[in-house]
C-alpha cells in the first residue's frame, strides 16, 4: 500500500487524483473513497494522510481501497441493514440506458443497488439522471447470500402530505392478499408475498396481517384471530401439540385414509392410463411470467419442465397490454400464462403468442389477473 496526499478532487464528476512522490496524478474514483467522505470538499481531503492499493489501467497507476491514516471510522455508528427492513434513503446514482442506480441510505455502511422496475411508479419512466437524482425515497432492503444489499418497492418518502392519512389497501387487494395467504397454508415468505404484490409498503401490510422472523426470514401470515386462519395453525405450538398421543400410544390411533402410495404434497392425481403428451403445434403448456420490461418490449416466462426461461416480444401479448408506458401498465411479473412454444426461436426459446390467465373475484364480480409465486429456476 503506498501512502499519499489528494492534489485534485472533482467532485461533481466523481474521481480525483493524488501525488505519492513516485508517480504523478494517481487517478481514484469517489468510490473508492470511505463512504462518509464521498461527498467532503477538496480542502477537506487535502488534510487527510491516505493509504491506498495500487492498480494499472491502460498502463497508467489507479488506486483503490482508500483508507484514511490516523483517523478512527466512526463504524460504531453504521448499522448492518437486515432483509426485510424499510429504510429511507436518497438516490445518488442512476443510469437511464442501463436500468439501474444505488440508493444511499443514513447510517449504512454502503449504497444499495436498484433496478428500474423497483423505481417509485412516479420515477420509473425517467429517462434523464437528473429526474432521478437526490430524491428520498423509503425502500426495502433484501441481503442476497454473497452479503450484498438490494432495494425493493421503492416508493417517493412522505407521499402523503403533512397532516394527511396514509391511503388504505383496496379491499378486493386484501382479499387477493388473504385468498393467497390461506392457499399457502396461512403464511408466505415475505420476499415471495411482495414478488405476488409489489409495491405495497409493510405499513400498510401491518394494518391486516402479521409480519414475523423465522429460519433468519420474514413471512406474512394472517393475524392469529382471523376467521379464515386453520384452528391447528392458529395455536401456539405448544397447544397445538398438547393432545398429541404419546408415541408409544400412536397406534390405538387409527388412520381413516385406507392404505396406498404415497402422494407428494401437491401432486395432482394422476390417472395411470393418461398418456404423456409432447409439446408441439396447438399445445399451451402453463407458466408464469419471471420478467417483463413494457419500456423494452420484452419478457421472460418460466415453465416447469423446461430446462430454459422462454422469450417473448411485447406484440406476443394481448393488444390492450401492450402499452409502452410503465405507468399505464399493470405489473406483470408473477401472472400465469398459457403460451405457444418454439424451442429454437433464434437464440433460445420464444413464444410469439402468450395468454394471460384470470380468476374470478366473486366478491366485486370482475376478473382480475391469475398470480402465483414464480417457480425456482430448474
């Protein structure tokens, strides 16, 4: 590590460069810099004594890794965010022809990466970094396994204005919520539940149900006294299993099922006599959208049994959905479909045609899109 002084700073382009005696304007991004610095003027890094990790790039030095000599980081005061948690933050990095930027949120250790789709439904059309840029948002954070940090359902902080309520969940939303929450046994995980409703912040979920930590996750499940909650479900554990028979009892017990194979949880009955069918012309097997852009025009579907995720272009979708604008769109991601399959559409597989798939919502006697978590990938 060599040691060094700042010389020039640009702050408003975000790199500068230092002189450490055996090499002239050693370049260096902002980046590279300890985060609470990322914004100091120049006069202010001037003072500071830095070591940093040597780099080449086209033959000329680069550094990287700085860390300020005879300074103590103030790490006592940054917190580990944990998945799950709502924080607010300012976007300080977005890049319209890439889709992405980095949200900086108080007394994080490090900025969050984002996508467009997670953008607030306000933002997500911006085609200029400045239409982005400084505003504050309150997001999710989701830790994937390598440690880093994601930010999820984005949403403009303080939407509501002074004094004014937050709006509530629609009822025919809570009831989709409930309907799923109950199909899955009274609980989901929360990373799945928010794939399945996106955009719904978990002040406003905390209002009809109950977020709780298991396993080092967070699941949603319906309060302990709803009515559609299963009594065995809804008792602590240990009332739960209190009349359980002892195991040297169990066999005064007798089960009503008559005996037979085994059936995998979630299995449909299958008649033995019912052929297998290849796929081919006139034959929709059923997915489920993992991916679609409306800006770009194109998505993905997954389908278990197909070893690949399936392109199709936005003109493969009903005509009323095939809106550009992300705003007058309804998300997507997550919808069951039936589709056309062309294992060898030029670069993999393509369906030029894909139906959306609905369910009936008795309640307010419309149809509204068939959701379902999005299978893991084969």
């Amino acid at each position: 590590r060599a040691r060094v002084r700042v010389i020039k700073y640009y702050q408003e382009k975000g790199y500068g460069f230092m002189d450490c005696g055996w090499a002239d304007n050693v370049f260096f991004l902002r980046s590279s810099l300890p985060k609470d610095l990322n914004d100091a003027p120049l006069e202010e890094l001037k003072e500071l004594e830095i070591s940093f990790e040597v780099t080449s790039k086209d033959g000329k030095p680069r550094a990287k890794g700085l860390e300020i000599l005879g300074r103590e980081r103030q790490a006592s005061d940054l917190k580990e965010p944990q998945d799950g948690e709502t924080l607010i933050g300012e976007i300080v990095n977005f890049d319209p022809t890439k889709d992405f930027g980095f949200v900086r949120a108080k007394d994080c250790d490090q900025d969050i990466y984002f996508t467009r789709q997670e953008l607030p439904s306000e933002l997500s059309g911006s085609d200029r970094r400045d239409q982005v840029l400084g505003k504050e948002v309150e997001f999710e954070v989701q830790v994937k396994a390598d440690g880093k940090l994601r930010a999820h359902q984005m949403q403009l902080s303080g939407g509501a204005g002074p004094g004014e309520p937050e709006s509530e969940l629609e009822d025919d939303v809570v009831q989709e919520m409930e309907d799923f929450l109950v199909d899955n046994g009274n609980r989901q995980n929360y990373g799945t539940f928010t794939n399945r409703f996106p955009r719904v912040r978990k002040s406003k979920l905390l209002k009809h149900f109950r977020i709780v930590d298991g396993d080092g996750r967070q699941f949603v499940e319906l309060p302990l006294d709803h009515p559609r909650r299963t009594v065995e479900d809804a008792m602590p554990e240990d009332e739960a299993t209190r009349d359980a028979p002892a195991p040297e009892h169990a066999e005064e017990f007798v089960d009503d099922f008559p005996e037979g194979p085994t059936q995998e949880v979630g299995e449909d009955e299958v008649d033995p006599n019912e052929p297998a069918i290849p796929l081919g012309t006139g034959l929709h097997p059923l997915g489920v959208i993992r991916d679609y852009d409306a800006k770009k025009g194109f998505g993905f579907i997954r389908c278990q049994g197909l070893s690949e995720d399936v392109f199709f272009p936005r003109t493969a979708l009903p005509k009323s959905f095939q809106g550009q604008n992300i705003r007058d769109m309804p998300e997507l991601k997550g919808v069951q479909v039936s589709f056309n399959y062309n294992p060898s559409g030029g670069r993999g597989p393509r369906s030029e045609s894909v139906q959306l798939l609905l369910r009936w919502l008795a309640a307010d006697k419309c149809w509204l899109l068939k959701r379902t978590p999005i299978p893991a990938k084969p």
